[in-house]
C-alpha cells in the first residue's frame, strides 16, 4: 500500500463517518488526526501544542488543507506533496480559516476539537484511528527501535553525579539525532524513584538509582519505555520489586488480546498485584492503556468498556514504589508485538498463565 493509496482509504473511513453524523464536512484541528490522515504528516510547530497549525476539512467529494502564507509552503513541500489536498491560505496577518471554510464546505460541521464552529465529535471520531493498517505498523517498528536503542544507550552512559537534567539531555538528544521528536523524558534519582510515578527532572544527582522514561513520536505516533539503572548490586527488596512489577506487566500484556475488554484485563492486573503481596500499589498510578497517535487514547480502568481491536497498539505501565515495567506493543490476532525491545538490555524471564515473556530487568552498572 503506497502513502496515496493509504490516505485514500482513510478518506473513505471519514467520509463514512460524514455520511453516518449526517453533517456536511469533518474539519482536523489536531495533530493527531492530522497525522494520521496524511499517514505521517506533521502539522505543529510548538512541540507541546495538541493543535497543529492548519485544518483538514474533509467533505463528500473533496479534501482541502486550510492555513496561512507562513505554512503553506512547507505543507506542499514538505508534509503533503503529491496527496490529494487543495491547499487553501491567507495572508497571515489576515488570516480568517472560518471564511475559507465557508467557502469550501457546507455546513454543519463537525470537528475533533472545541473550535466553535459546530459539534465537537472527537468521542466518537477517535476510534476510527485504532486499529492501524500494515504501512502504519511498519512505521511504528521503525520509531520503537529508535526509541529503544536511545534509552538504552542512554543508559550505558550516565553516571553517577550527573544531573537528572543531564541525564534528560542525554535522552532526548539521542532522540533528536534519531530523527524522533522526545513527547515525554522523566528521570528520577535515587530517593525519587520512591515519591514521585511522574518525576520531572531536576538538579537532583544520581547517586546509585535511576529511573528513565521517554516517549517518543515520529509520523505522529508514539512510543512509550521505561528503564531502570542501578550502580552497584540492587538491595533484594528492589529486586523483589521488579520481579514482581513485571508479572503485572506480563499480565496486561497478554491479556490484551483482540476481542478482550479493558476493564477486565485491568482487574486481572489488579490480582496479580495482590498476589504478588502489592495490592494497593495500583492505587498509586494509572497503568497505561491504548495509545497510538494521541499519547493516551485512552487509560485502562476498571470501568473500561472499550474492547481491544486487532491491530491496536498498547503501553502498559505497572509500577511498585521505586521501579516500573513500561513497553509498547500492538496487540495482533497471531499475538502481542512489542514495539520497543529489550535489545543491548537484560532481560528477566516472567511467566503468566503459562505463557513466559522476556521483560526488561534492571541494567546494574
């Protein structure tokens, strides 16, 4: 399937949709769906903003990209090229996207953001990008691995006495240089891998301890790891911690299988913490969920309705107080593929329900 012949077949899936709402077009605001229209198409600027700076508007016979004389160029050079969009600008100091909308499509509209110009239906528009086509898992094994391959280089290079900002530096650098834009980069320190689930780096230096994070995204999609460092033999209560963090991990991951519910597969989580003698650690951070072109779709609980889709990529989290266990993988109807790998990593062998898994074990420096 060639990029063309993918965005034709999402254009089809939107124009379901229109027909399905009975609305006149689909206007894209954010990033996400922006991406995933064009099949890996980039429409920010700032890197933390959800909006791009651009609209798709989609209508039963036509596809148009609405934006202003400063994007314009780069949009048909560098992010659209040969796709079926009209481009539409106005000067940016006279920029009115409203009356370019007027003009090219009826209303009402719909759109996956508050915009004010109709119905926000991103609740129900959202789905349609779950479940992931053959060119979209392809691109998303290329970010995992370089993902991968960046936290754990980093890994095998901090030190101790280094900053968590260094560290986070070190990270998302690596990132960069791999052609990856860094979403998320937390580290924690020592006594911080104890208080905080999401530590935001500070001046605070590593002594023995280290707990790294990153998401990664390129093409729109993202991809989530987490990795421990320990300088020194870990002390047996840390040990025990990790081993039985990455049972939780084990479980969410193998029973996300096509067909299952969310919720039940977060309260056989829950079980395992229990069995594992840390019941109420889940208490103390969600446990991941769905993710894919938004960084959380949405967050598994246990009043999760939504049923794992063929094709669906996942990040569980499960962490107990001082480590985690975080990987992404797609679930598929032959069994879960995880994105970001274990490789130049050791390992610990985990089994669930018979089945043994190789999970991330704490790299001791």
């Amino acid at each position: 399937m060639t990029r063309t012949e993918e965005v034709q077949t999402k254009l089809e899936r939107v124009r379901k949709f229109v027909a399905d709402e009975d609305i006149g077009a689909m206007v894209f605001a954010t990033r996400a769906n922006f991406a995933w229209l064009t099949a890996g198409g980039s429409s920010h600027v700032g890197l933390s903003s959800e909006a791009g700076v651009c609209w798709l508007v989609v209508t039963a016979d036509g596809q148009h990209l609405v934006t202003n004389n400063i994007e314009s160029p780069r949009f048909e050079e560098e992010e659209v090229g040969d796709l079926p969009f009209e481009i539409h600008y106005m000067q940016w100091d006279e920029e009115d996207r409203e009356a370019i909308l007027e003009a090219i499509a009826d209303g009402p509209y719909g759109t996956d953001a508050p915009l004010g110009l109709g119905q926000d239906v991103s609740g129900r528009f959202n789905p349609l990008r779950w479940q992931l086509l053959e060119p979209e898992i392809a691109r998303y094994e290329e970010i995992g691995r370089l993902a991968s391959e960046a936290i754990a280089s980093t890994g095998r290079e901090i030190e101790p006495g280094m900053t968590e900002h260094e560290i986070a530096g070190i990270l998302m650098g690596k990132v960069f240089a791999a052609g990856a834009t860094p979403a998320v980069a937390l580290v924690a320190a020592d006594e911080r891998t104890l208080r905080y689930r999401h530590p935001i780096p500070t001046d605070r230096r590593l002594e023995k301890h280290a707990m790294l994070v990153i998401g990664a995204t390129k093409y729109g999609l993202g991809t989530f790891a987490t990795r421990m460092v320990h300088f020194g033999e870990p002390p047996a209560e840390l040990r025990d911690k990790h081993v039985a963090c990455c049972r939780v991990d084990a479980c969410v991951n193998l029973e996300s299988v096509p067909g299952a519910v969310v919720g039940d597969v977060f309260d056989r989580a829950v079980a395992v913490y229990e069995q594992t003698g840390f019941g109420d650690e889940w208490r103390l951070h969600h446990q991941g969920g769905a993710t894919g072109y938004a960084a959380r779709e949405y967050k598994g609980t246990a009043h999760s309705t939504e049923r794992v889709l063929a094709n669906q990529a996942f990040a569980w989290n499960p962490s107990i107080t001082g480590t985690k266990s975080e990987d992404t993988m797609i679930a598929t109807a032959d069994g879960l593929r995880f994105l970001t790998t274990t490789a130049d990593w050791p390992t610990l062998q985990v089994t669930y329900e018979g089945v043994t898994l190789e999970r991330p074990d704490t790299l001791i420096r």
